[in-house]
C-alpha cells in the first residue's frame, strides 16, 4: 500500500488587497474621449496618437465601437 507523501511547505495564504486604479494622461490637454471623438471623425489613428499622446490601442478601440 503506498503511502501519501506530506507536503512540508505552508500553505501561503493571502488577504484580499486594496484596488489599484491607474489612469492614463499624456499631460496635453487632450481627453480620451476628445481624442476617441476625432478618430470618429476620420482622422488616422497613427495621427490622433502623436497629437493627443495617447497610444493607438487606446484610440482602436473607438473604431471597433463603431462598427
């Protein structure tokens, strides 16, 4: 009969820890929504993010609402 072998490690218990909430401002002036609104509008996205400061992720995602 075999014999079940005995964890020696702790078991790492872990508390719930405080919410971490990140924003993104490039420091221009520009809104993200402002920003969203132009590439709505039919500006590139490649264009909206050098003006704004914005990555071009954040703006494709005002593209693919749109559709």
């Amino acid at each position: 009969m075999a014999r079940r072998a005995r964890l020696s490690w702790p078991d790492e218990r872990r508390g719930a820890s405080d919410v971490v909430v990140t924003r993104f401002d490039p420091g221009r002036g520009w809104t993200l929504e402002q920003a969203r609104d132009l590439v709505r509008q039919g500006y590139s996205v490649d264009n909206v993010a050098q003006r704004t400061g914005f990555p071009s992720q954040m703006l494709k995602v005002a593209v693919a609402d749109d559709d």
